[in-house]
C-alpha cells in the first residue's frame, strides 16, 4: 500500500499493518459465525458473502494503465429469492458489480466444458492488480474473484463458482508484485468439481521472465522413482516446487493453513464418505499453461497420499503454454494421465512454440507477408544455437487453433499480444465475458482490446514504476 502521513513511531504498526489485523480479524468473526450455525452446513455462498462483507472498506494498491491508485471497497449485501443464486452484490471503485436476478438454474451454463475451463483459467490473474505484501495481495485478489463469481452474467456463462482455497501467490524479496498466484476454485452447481487454476507470467515479474518462463534447462523429474530419464524445465520446476509447499491463507478454519495436497485430502475423504467421485480440473494460461500438466503430474504421483480411495479423477487443460520437458516426461505423464489430458494451443501464439527446436524455427515466418519483424529471425537463432535440450508438446497429436490468422492493422508486438491472450477467447467463441473480466485485471485490459503500441507500453512503465517505487 501506498504510505501516506508521518512515519510509524518504532514499535507501532503501519496503517497497511493495522488494516490487515482488522480485516483478518473481521474474517475470523465470519467464519466462527458461519462454522456455529445451527444449520448442517455453511452454503458457498454465504461464504463468498462474508468475504465481500468483511473486505469492505479495505484500501489497496492497485495498477492501472496510466497510474495508481488507492482504491476502498464498500460492500452491499441483498438477498435474492432466484433458486441457486448469489446471495450477495458488491462494488468496488473502479469495479462495479452489476445488480440484478441472475437466470433460474435451467438458463446456465452457457458456455461449454472447454469455454468455461478457459475463462477459470485466467481467474488468477486478478492477482496482477495489486500491489503490496503477499497478504494485502491475497486478500483483495481473493475479494475480487469473489466479485467477479457472483456476477449474474458471469453466473449465466459459468455456471456457480466460488474460492475453495486460497488464492495464494508468491513474492521475491525485492518485489512488490505477485510473481506466482494460483487457487483452487469450487463448483456450486457439481459440489464434487474443483478447479486447480494456475496464473500466468505477471508480466510485470522480471523474476517470473527470467527465472521460470526463459528457464528452460532440464533437470530430473524428483517426484517419481518411475519415471527413468524424464527432464523437466527448471523454471517450471521452480514454479511448482513453489506450489508443492505453500499453504493458503484462506479464511475459513477448514482450509487454512493447509497445503494444496492436504486440501485434497480433505476434500476426497469427505466426498468418500458420501459415497461421491471427485472431478478435478487442473488449468491455467502461459506459464500456468506450463504449470498445469506438471501439477497433475505431481498430484497423481503423490495420489497415495490425498486420495487414497481413488475417488478423484484429474484432468489438465492447459493453455498457450510451452513445452515443460523432454520427450521421457511426456510419455510418463501420458501413462499417468492418460486421456484426461487436452491441451489447447494457437498456432499464430508464439509461447507453445517454445522450446521444441521444430516449432522455435517456425516463429519467424508465423505473421509473413501479414507483418514482418526484422529482429525476430535473429533472435531465434541465438537461441537455437544456445538450446541442444529435447524438448517436446504433451498431446502432440491433438490439432491446434487456427482461426485467428495476423492482420496488417497490428504491430508485430501487438499481434503477439493478441495471439497469446484473446485470440485463444475469440476461437473458442467466448469473448463476451472479456468485458466483464478485464476490469478486474488493467495490466491486461489492454491485451484484451486489440491494444497498440502506445497503450501496452504506457501500462508496462507505470506498474514497473510502481514496483520500483513502492513496497508495503
């Protein structure tokens, strides 16, 4: 958060200290009134309410295109008598929730199991809004995917979701932004479906650039005995190693403090118990596109330890993400994963190139005659003559996206920029939720608008300028 007034007199707390202590505080007071009801069960929407009650008039720092601002949230909470529907509306300056009766049960989903997987696959990047310590960034990320979620448009194309676990994400010493992010989000509408999503590069992370995006060294996959010779990216590695021991500051006492697999495990054995099957999706967009087979891959090498009824089916949906290893690895997680794997690229995406040496060489003429870059070509050689790794695509054989061909009216560096993020919205026919999205993540509001130049530089200098400047 932005300082502002006289410094703290040593001992004493900060204001973004103070505001964390009475919001913590308030989320407790939510959850022991929702955990000593005297009805069976806490629904997930009051939960999600309660949220939206207890962050209300909570500042935070958020990034926009042309500044920062503090922002506080006021929240306002009314009940609907639709069937199966959010209890709760909220508002938050520049956000706005809409107001009104979402449709009957009958009416959504409107988007298909594919569509839908890919707008929950970009719910993490709400993250890359804010700015401060890892908490404040949790906190008003997580109140902002509740926003979002209860959004009677976005309820009539998803269907009900709500925040199981988390969100959590991770910070380097000297950063001010979230490097990693990722959740675990709920079906009210399926109670035996989770969601793992996995954030993208924050494009603002030069530690996400450097260390797991253009990490692509292989070492050794540690999580098996089994898999002889399979490699893995050491950037992804480092990512999901990340993912492996974190635990989520969620506030409800059944989930906090818990480790991703220690969530899981609670979740299957309460599921078995009701003689029930667990479905659970594991996705995400980019670097999340490269996270997401790895992350099944571990949770069904470790399934012994969180599921050990076998209840729980995985599927992994990854998005515009590049390879995460070599040809070894791809054929253990095919083994171990089976046919619950589908992989969705877009041919004019420059990321799912990377790092096959067959697909590297194809970058330079992906936009020609359309739109030609001068230093592409040489870029690309460099590289290859740097990278002698074997590197190779999960479900290779599954076809790629091909429907949105470059076009003369964009840059090269907007054309990238298009291809890696709304094209993937526009071939799969669900570009209706971008509007109701994009507010709740500026660093790519841009992206999702056709941007030029002018516009996505003007965003990348004044978030960098914020991350140089500010610290919590």
């Amino acid at each position: 958060m932005a300082a502002t007034g006289t410094p703290p007199s040593p001992g004493s707390k900060s204001t973004s200290e103070v505001l964390d202590d009475e919001l913590l505080a308030a989320l407790d007071s939510m959850s022991e009134e929702a955990t000593s009801s005297t009805s069976p069960s806490t629904s997930p929407t009051s939960l999600t309410t309660a949220v939206l009650a207890a962050t209300s008039g909570y500042d935070a720092v958020t990034i926009t295109g042309t500044s920062t601002t503090t922002t506080t949230s006021s929240t306002s909470t009314s009940t609907s008598t639709a069937t199966a529907t959010a209890t709760a509306t909220a508002t938050t300056s520049p956000i706005s929730t809409s107001s009104g009766t979402p449709p009957p049960v009958k009416a959504y989903p409107k988007y298909n199991h594919v569509q839908k997987v890919l707008c929950l696959a970009n719910v993490p990047y709400m993250a890359t809004r804010f700015s401060g310590n890892c908490k404040t960034i949790e906190l008003q990320t997580l109140r902002a995917m509740c926003e979002f979620l209860i959004k009677p448009e976005v309820i009539s194309m998803l269907g009900q979701w709500e925040v199981a676990w988390g969100p959590v994400c991770y910070e380097t010493a000297v950063s001010v932004i979230a490097d990693n992010t990722f959740c675990v989000l709920h079906s009210i509408d399926e109670p035996a479906t989770y969601c793992v999503a996995l954030c993208g590069t924050n494009p603002l992370s030069i530690y996400s650039w450097i260390f797991q995006d253009l990490n692509s060294s292989q070492v050794p996959w540690p999580f098996s005995s089994s898999s002889t010779g399979a490699m893995i990216s050491k950037g992804t590695l480092s990512a999901l190693q990340w993912i492996v021991r974190v635990t989520s500051t969620n506030f409800q006492p059944e989930n906090s403090e818990r480790t991703l697999l220690q969530f899981l495990e609670n979740k299957t054995s309460a599921l078995c118990a009701k003689g029930m099957k667990m479905n659970l999706i594991v996705t995400g967009h980019s670097l999340g596109g490269a996270l997401s087979p790895a992350v099944a891959l571990y949770l069904a090498d470790m399934s012994r330890d969180w599921d050990p009824h076998g209840v729980c089916t995985i599927e992994t949906m990854p998005f515009a993400g590049p390879t995460i290893g070599n040809t070894e690895l791809v054929s253990y997680a095919e083994s171990k994963l089976g046919r619950h794997m589908q992989c969705i690229r877009n041919y004019y995406d420059m990321v799912p190139h990377a790092w096959n040496r067959t697909l590297l060489a194809e970058i330079p003429s992906l936009y020609e005659p359309v739109i030609r870059s001068k230093n592409i070509s040489l870029i690309i050689s460099l590289w290859l003559k740097m990278s002698r790794a074997d590197h190779k695509h999960l479900c290779s054989e599954q076809p790629w996206l091909r429907t949105t061909k470059p076009t003369v009216t964009r840059s090269f560096f907007a054309e990238t920029s298009f291809q890696h993020l709304k094209a993937y919205f526009v071939a799969l026919s669900c570009t209706e939720i971008l509007p109701l999205m994009g507010p709740y993540m500026p660093v790519f509001n841009d992206l999702l608008n056709d941007p030029g130049d002018a516009s996505l530089w003007a965003t990348m200098k004044a978030a960098l300028k914020l991350s140089r400047t500010h610290r919590s």
